[in-house]
C-alpha cells in the first residue's frame, strides 16, 4: 500500500510537539485498519493474515487448532483499534465495511461452534494452556472498558450460545501468573452480565495475582518487564473500575495503590520525543506500555502525572513507529521492532500479535473534557534537565532508569535477570540504539562476552570437573563461542554509584569463579564503568557499545586514538555517535561489523573493548571504561572525551575492601567505589 502514517493538519496550539489532539488518533486509528482490512474481501471474510515464516506460528503441518488460534489473535487484537472507534461512532466504516457489523459477526460466529473459523473448546483438546485464553482476556477487557460496541448487538439467544464458548474458557486452565488476568477479565465479565461462574476460582485467580506485587508499582512476571505495567496496572485498572469496585474493593485497592506508585516512575521509560526501548520479550508489542498514561485518568484520585506530557509521550511514542513505512509488511505492523527482524521473535507470536500495540488508544474511551484530550503538550521534567543526567531507581524490581538531558534519550538498566536472553540480560537499553543480537565471536553490543581459555574447560558446566578431571560426554566446540552472562544481579546504589554483578556462569557450576562485578556513574551522555573481574582461570573478555545501524548501507565512521592515560574509538552515523573510553585493564580497541544484529539495518558496526588473560590464576582487575552517546553530528571535543580528570585505584579500600577505586571527574565531582561486601547484598 505504501505511504506511512503522517499527521495531517497538525493541532499545534494544543499539541506543538507532535501535532496529536483526538481527531488524530480516530485519523491514525483508522488509518492502521484501512491497511488491515486490505486482507478482508467482504463482511463475511475471517480476518486472515499472511503467514510470516521463521519462528512463529503456525507452523507448516500444525493442528488446525493453531489456524483457528491466530485467525483469533488477529480479530481480537485488531478489536484493540476497532472498539474505540465503534465507541465514538458505531456508524464508522472501513473499506465500506461497517466496522461494528463486522466484528459483531465474526466474534459471534468465532463464539459459535459449527462455523468455519469457531474455536475449538477446551475439552476437544489435550489438557493444557492455549493462547486462546490470552485472547479471551484482551477481549473482555475490552468489553468491559466499552460494553457498546457489540455485546449489545446479539440477541439474548446469541448470548446463551456464545457463552458456552466463553465459560469454558474462562474457567479453563491457565498458567503462570500474569495470565491469570485474562481468566479474571472472561470471568468478571460473565460475572457482570449475569451468567454464573465458580466465584471462588475467581477470588483465587485474584489473590494470585496481587501476590506478585513486588513494590513501587511493579510486579513480578518470571522477570520484571512491561508486562508489569501492561498487564498487571493497564488491565487490571480497566478492571477496577469496570467490576473490581464493586464486587471485590478490597482487592481492587491493591490494585489501585500500586496503579498510583507506578505512575510516579512510568514517564522515566520514554525518551525526550516519546520513543519507547526495545526492552524485554515481546518486542513486537512495542508501544502497548503507552497504555499507562490514559490509564492514569482513570484512577479514582486525581495523577500526578502531568496530562500534557503523558499525552505527548504517548503519542510520540505511537509516532515512533507508524510513521516508518519499513514498520508494515503486508500492511500491518512487523514481527520486529521497527521491521521485520527474526531473532527478536517469540514463537507465540503470529501475524496479528503485534496489534497489541495499540492498547494506548483506549485513550479514545475518556471523555472530551478528559485532561488527556485538554491539557497542551508539554515535555515535562525534561525542559528543567538541561543537560544533566536523571536517575530513577526502583529498588524492588532492581531497575534503573536514566534520562540524559544532553541527548534527550532514555536508558533502563535492569538488575534483576534471571538468564541469558538479551531481552533483558544486556547491561543497558537505550531508546535510540536499539539493541543488538549476540555475536558469539565477541563483540556483542552492550554486552561482556566471555570465553574460557582454560585448557581443562571444554564444556563449562561439568560441577565435578575440577575435582575429577572427567571430562566424559564434554563437547569442545561449545567453548570456542563467546557467551554472555547467564544472569544479573542487584547490588544496590551507594552514594550514586550503582552495583551490579553479572555472572557468566552460575552455580554450582564453578560460578563463584565467573562473575564481574558492576560499578556505574552516571555522567551526562554515558556512563562511567568501574568493574571488577572475578575470574578464576584463563579467559578472553570483550565489552560492545551499543551498535550502530548501516542506514540505505551507510557506514559508520570509525577514528581511534590513545594519548597516554587512556585510548580512544569513536564511530559516527548521521544523527547518532559513540564513543568508547578505556583509561585501565584493557587490551585493545577494536571494532566489527555484525550482519542481520540490528532493529534498524542489515548491517551494524559495533566498537568494542578486548581483554586475554592466559595465566593459569589470572588476578583480579578494575577495568575503567567510559561509554558516551550522542544525538547530532558535532564532532567529539576533548573535553567530552576526557571525562576523568584523576584515577585512583587501592588493592585495598579505606573501607577494608579488595579493588576499589576513587574517581575526579573533569568538573571536579567526586566518586568512590568500594565493592565491600557486595557477595551479600545480592538481589534477583
């Protein structure tokens, strides 16, 4: 189709940042589903869209259950644009198709067994956990948010039959914690419309759920991500006010407080413009945390959120993505981040999983008079940065967000992971150097790769190795790859330094011999690195900085220079540049173009730190290294480029630690850091 999304007759007296006043998201709205609908010949068309290969479903030879499962996704998840649209006027239509006839229909006969693309219910398949359910709950809550659009349209007979379908499902099986949601959204709605449910299955769903509150507004999710703010404060909120009020207060208050800690931090996540990181799994739903500023209009106390800002946020971060037309590949939004990009793809994704996206246009569902809609845009805490650097921590879940005033960008750095997924295992994320995949040559971006050299080591995971010197069933080739660190602990901020470990192999498996630990000072534009390498044996090391895309095959400019106390590699694109700074306990300065790592373009270059030690007891090291970005074209000047003015490092602390350091910054600033103790004051 051609022609991404652009902002037509711009508002911008009451939004001069983006130019979005409600007319533009009912524009945008109706503008993603004309591109959706090319795939739909008439009313009575199932809305099909064109498989993506790779790793998604379904697959080639898969059940016909799995046909019937993204054949839902795709409609449910589309009903994200479609409702709020059929809530302002029922009348609208797209590609002369009736938007609200033709999801009354397809849902009823989806509901309906008997019709070609009806579900299957739970006990025609083998006892287990099927994505239906996800869509069960996207679906009422959406019902319950705007009951209007079709609930309404059926005829008490066409409810009875639908709800055979509804029940089962609702009462099915499910699994881990934050699905549970989607049960409690099918139930409550059932609940709420008269039809009977196992009252106690629903109270207990709830009380699961509110368990996993961990503390400023988060929740736990097998990591922390954006499910935290998604599913647990965007949908449960509907759902307080919804149902939650009235049939279960108390519950609901839970909710509510945690609604309104969450909302003190959230803005914390988006860069100066709106854009949002590529962060945590299920990349392809991108902007569906944006969900949390209408959301904050709907609380029962006034926000603290400011309504200009969190509109604007919200809608640069929609901006962000539907205004590239590489975004689209057969009319609808990629399995990717700004395309279509395989390695980033969980293999519950299908075709129409990324429309859930657009959560945040349930905005369409507050009032006229909703400061949402009122309040002129405004960039909030950032016009009083300058060009200082934000820090927000949240403790509970180990996270630390940082707003860089100088670049307008904005950094999670995450503490508490589990395992080696660079979703969230990278040591930082930044909203305007997406992040990369793996090179298990080193080099990775964001990363410490890691790669024995012990001779003895062929496999890395033997526990009984060191002891036995068995190395039976042990596989050699595995060791010739770099890896990254299998998780990231929480160490803790102490007089602005943040501490971290990242253990590159984890107990028992020797991993008390393989961890660095993590010592950051945030500066304007960077970060300030004072690690310390705790590895036992033989071992190569490299550190990447954040990659930058080929655009249209445009490469990056490398340069490189050392002047004594410290060496030097800068690499430049148009609009972005890095610089990497290493003043001790390096090696070299190097750099590597990566193919197909990259969000933005096939190719990258990537400059890196190198480090190899072949002692057979190598000591333990600080490596200082600064890592700076930048968001124009000017060129780097030696003051930015000489951020620490004086070093100094103790092999024994003031404080009775091993290795620690104390930092003169060139504006005088100073810092110590001081790993005393750190083994205890883990958190994951």
């Amino acid at each position: 189709m051609g022609n991404a999304f652009e902002v037509k007759n711009p508002d911008l007296a009451l939004s001069p940042y983006t130019g979005m006043s409600k007319k533009h998201y009912v524009e945008m709205a109706k503008y993603l589903l004309d591109r959706a609908f090319v795939h739909i010949d008439s009313i009575n068309s199932p809305l099909v869209f064109p498989t993506v290969p790779g790793n998604t479903y379904p697959q080639p030879g898969a059940p016909d259950w799995r046909y019937r499962s993204a054949e839902f996704e795709a409609l449910e998840r589309t009903f994200t644009l479609a409702a709020p649209l059929i809530h302002l006027d029922p009348d609208t239509t797209i590609r002369n198709i009736n938007l609200r006839d033709y999801y009354t229909l397809q849902i009823y006969r989806t509901f309906t067994p008997g019709h070609p693309n009806s579900l299957p219910l739970p006990e025609a398949l083998p006892d287990s956990n099927y994505q239906f359910t996800c869509e069960f709950g996207g679906l009422f809550k959406t019902l319950l948010l705007m009951p209007d659009t079709i609930w309404s349209q059926y005829s008490e007979p066409q409810k009875e039959e639908m709800v055979v379908t509804i029940s089962k499902w609702a009462h099915h099986r499910t699994t881990q914690n934050n699905w549970r949601i989607f049960n409690i959204m099918a139930l409550s709605f059932l609940q709420k419309n008269g039809y009977p449910i196992d009252e106690e299955l629903l109270k207990s769903h709830l009380l699961w759920v509110v368990s996993y509150h961990s503390g400023d507004g988060w929740y736990l999710e097998q990591t922390y991500n954006y499910y935290s703010i998604s599913l647990f404060i965007v949908y449960t909120t509907i759902w307080n006010r919804t149902f939650g009020d009235d049939y279960y207060p108390e519950i609901s208050a839970i909710i509510e407080k945690s609604a309104v800690k969450l909302m003190e931090s959230v803005t914390g996540f988006f860069a100066r413009d709106g854009y949002i990181n590529m962060w945590s799994r299920s990349i392809c739903y991108r902007t569906w945390v944006s969900g949390a500023f209408p959301v904050a209009f709907m609380l029962k106390e006034p926000t603290t959120l400011d309504a200009g800002w969190a509109r604007r946020l919200c809608s640069g971060s929609l901006l962000q993505f539907v205004t590239r037309e590489e975004f689209f590949h057969n009319d609808i939004p990629s399995l990717g981040f700004y395309g279509t990009k395989g390695y980033m793809v969980q293999n519950y994704s299908c075709a129409g999983s990324p429309f859930l996206m657009f959560l945040p246009f349930i905005c369409l569902a507050l009032p006229d008079d909703s400061p949402f809609w009122t309040a002129k845009e405004n960039e909030g805490d950032w016009e009083k940065l300058g060009n200082n650097s934000n820090k927000i921590i949240l403790e509970n879940p180990g996270l630390v967000l940082v707003n860089h005033g100088k670049t307008g960008t904005s950094e999670i750095i995450p503490g508490k992971v589990y395992y080696d997924d660079p979703n969230y295992s990278k040591l930082v994320y930044n909203t305007h150097f997406p992040w990369e995949d793996q090179n298990p040559q080193g080099g990775t971006s964001m990363e410490y790769s890691f790669r024995s050299l012990d001779p003895r080591d062929l496999r890395g995971d033997d526990v009984n190795f060191y002891l036995t010197g068995q190395t039976v069933s042990n596989d050699s080739d595995k060791n010739r790859s770099y890896t990254t660190s299998q998780s990231m602990l929480y160490n803790g901020v102490r007089n602005e330094v943040l501490y971290r470990q990242a253990i590159m192999r984890k107990p028992p498996n020797n991993g008390v011999g393989y961890i660095i630990d993590l010592a950051e000072i945030t500066i304007p534009g960077g970060v300030i690195r004072i690690d310390r390498t705790r590895l036992a044996f033989e071992y190569e090391l490299t550190l990447g900085h954040f990659g930058l895309p080929h655009i249209k095959g445009v490469k990056a400019v490398v340069h490189q220079f050392e002047d004594g106390t410290k060496r030097v590699i800068t690499a430049s694109i148009p609009g972005r540049s890095v610089a990497l700074i290493t003043y001790h306990g390096w090696d070299s300065l190097e750099t590597l173009v990566h193919s197909n790592r990259n969000a933005e373009a096939d190719e990258s270059t990537v400059v890196y730190a190198h480090k190899k030690r072949t002692a057979k007891n190598p000591a333990m090291e600080l490596m200082v290294t600064v890592m700076l970005h930048k968001m124009d074209d000017s060129e780097w000047t030696q003051e930015e480029l000489s951020p620490i003015r004086e070093l100094k490092i103790s092999e024994v602390t003031a404080n009775w630690s091993a290795l620690g350091a104390k930092i003169t910054l060139h504006n005088g600033e100073e810092f110590e850091v001081d790993f005393k103790d750190i083994d205890g004051k883990r958190a994951c």
